[in-house]
C-alpha cells in the first residue's frame, strides 16, 4: 500500500511539472506566435492561432519539463510576466525581417516611380510591391519550414533565456538595436540594386535635358523608368527573397548573434 502511495506520489509531482512547465510554454510561445510573420498576422483568425500555440507546446513542454525537474522556477505570476516578455522578444525579432521586406519594397518604390501602383491592398498602407514582397516571403519562409524553425528557436531560446527569469534590460537593448541596424541593411541592400539603377538613369536624364532643353524628358522617361523597373523587378525578385530567406533563416539559427 505504502509503495502505491509513494509511486502516486511520485506521479502528482510529475504532472505538476509538466502542467507547469507547460504554463511557461504557452506563455512564451503564445507572444511569439502572436509576432511571428505568417501565422500571426491579423488575416489568421483567433482559434487558429490559439490551436497553433497549443500545438506547439504540446512539442516543447515535455522538454521544458526534463530541464525544470533539476531546477526550475517556482509557480508565480512573476515567472509568467518573463515568460511573456522573453517571447516578445523572439516574437519581434521575426517580425524587424518582414519590415526589412517592407522597407526595401518602400525604397525601391520610392526610387522607381511605382509607389502608388495599386497600393492600399493590405491593411496597412504600403506600395504594391510591399504586398507583393510580404506575401512572397512569407509563403517562401512557411514552405522552407518556419513552423519548425520557431519551435528549435523556442527551445534554444532557453539557453540564454532560463524558463521565467526577466532578461537583462541592457542586454535586451543591445540586442535589439543590433538587430534593427541589422535588418536595416539587409533591406538597403535587397534595394541596392534598383537605387543604383534609378541614379544612373536619372543621371542620364539630366545629361539628355542639358543637351535638348526643349524636349520634354520627363514625359518621355517616366514611362521608360516604370517599364525598366518592372522588367528589373521581375529579374531581381527571386534572388532579393532568396537572400532575404537566407538571412532570416540564420536569425532562427543563431538568434542572440548580433552581427555588424
């Protein structure tokens, strides 16, 4: 009887382990999924999205677990509140890479005279190639595996980030302004090749109307600007998502490795 007691026992503090190492992991994975590109946008409806964040913690939980029997933190709103922030950080880190697409498609409209062409289709007000660019990446990040890279980023997350500790308000800051500047240059450089483009053919331009004052450069150059920079955009397109990718999967790889 004593050993069925025991063995009963033994059993309750396992499952409490696991209910709570399962609490942390909804936590986190919930802010990551509600920042993360693709799954968390506003067209993905609210059950779908708590599914999801069920799912995965269905994944993770059983490992969170193994790591919390040793030592772990014990239940409290406080672990909780770290819990949240440590998956808005993971959350928002994703989501700077989908602005770098946002922001290059916003550069390369800018410099080729398509930043009104059919925009206002996304609930954000964006050029059209912003559209374009966001729903292209995100259906290349999702067939590539995102689901899985966010569940190996949740997990690794825990090596730097302890399962309801509240990371360093200086660190966080450091790591956040690294990956702004970042992200900020892969999406100057995924847009380096149309604001070369519409330099040098501004440059052109100006040189034909000091040579021809009467003729009427812009309207014969706007046309030919739109024309060159669609023709660019359909050559350029799946080399700049193929980098953008490339970046953006190194991230989920090493997530807290600022590069310069």
């Amino acid at each position: 009887m004593n050993g069925i007691i025991a063995e009963l026992t033994g059993l309750l503090g396992l499952a409490e382990t696991l209910g709570w190492a399962a609490a942390l992991a909804f936590v986190r994975i919930g802010a990551v999924v509600a920042l993360m590109p693709g799954l968390g946008d506003p067209a993905v409806p609210q059950r779908v999205k708590l599914a999801l964040v069920v799912a995965f913690t269905l994944v993770v939980a059983p490992i969170l677990a193994e790591r919390l029997a040793d030592a772990g933190p014990a239940p409290s709103f406080t672990a909780l509140g770290g819990e949240a922030i440590a998956g808005l950080i993971l959350g928002v880190g994703m989501r700077l890479f989908l602005v770098a697409l946002q922001t290059a498609a916003a550069i390369i409209a800018q410099a080729t005279t398509l930043s009104q062409l059919v925009a206002g289709v996304a609930p954000e007000p964006q050029p059209a190639i912003g559209n374009l660019f966001m729903i292209a990446g995100i259906a290349l990040a999702l067939v590539a595996g995102l689901h899985v890279r966010a569940t190996e980023l949740v997990l690794l997350s825990y090596d730097l980030l302890p399962a309801g500790a509240y990371p360093s308000s200086a660190e966080a800051a450091n790591w956040g302004l690294g990956l702004v500047s970042r992200t900020f240059s892969l999406a100057f450089t995924l847009a380096a090749p149309f604001v070369i483009a519409s330099k040098i053919y501004n440059l052109a331009l100006g040189v034909i109307n000091r040579a021809m004052p009467m003729l009427m450069v812009s309207m014969v150059g706007a046309p030919a600007l739109t024309l060159g920079a669609l023709a660019m955009l359909m050559v350029a397109t799946p080399l700049l998502l193929a980098a953008w990718l490339e970046a953006f999967t190194l991230f989920l790889a090493q997530p807290f490795e600022v590069r310069p």
